[in-house]
C-alpha cells in the first residue's frame, strides 16, 4: 500500500503531552522519595562532600554560556610582541621582523 505524497505513515502521531515510558517508570518509583533525597543530598553538600556541592550548584545555578568573564589576573611572563607570519608555502614558519 504506497502512501500518498506528504502523508506520513502514522498521521495522528504521538499525541501531545505523551510522556516516554522510562519517564514515566521513573517517576513512579521515585514518587514520595524526592525531597528526603534532596535533603540528603543538601547535607553531604554542607557537609563538604565536593561531588554533592557540585550537583546541587548545578541544579541552582547552572554554568552559564556567553558571557564574558572578567578577570583582574595578570599574565606572569610577557606575551610576544611579533606575531608568527606563514609564508606562501606553509611548509616552514618564520618570525615576523
């Protein structure tokens, strides 16, 4: 049975607001458990446990992306103040004069 142009083989499709069944097995077997794991949680963080700290920040705060980061730290050797120019064969490099 060939289909017609532009029609999918299951037109209707998941509907919507469906949830995977491993989401769903999930949060049945984690119901009622998610606060007293996050007290635990929160606990082995204040505690010093670094890996709880890190998991938890990340929940709170997420790293953020795209911003610039300000920094008063100086460089402790000089930079070099000739840049490096390719010849046309760019086989060898050369320091410009």
């Amino acid at each position: 049975m060939p289909y017609e142009k532009g029609q999918s083989g299951n037109p209707a499709g998941r509907p919507l607001g469906a949830r995977n069944r491993a989401t769903i097995v999930v949060g049945t077997l984690l119901q009622g458990q998610v606060e007293p794991m996050t007290r635990v949680a929160m606990d082995l963080a204040l505690g010093g446990d670094m890996a709880a700290l890190r998991m938890c920040l990340d929940r709170v705060a997420p790293p953020g992306r795209h911003r610039p980061i300000a920094s008063s730290f100086r460089r402790s050797a000089p930079r070099r103040t000739r840049r490096r120019r390719w010849p046309r064969s760019r086989r060898t490099w050369r320091w410009a004069s």
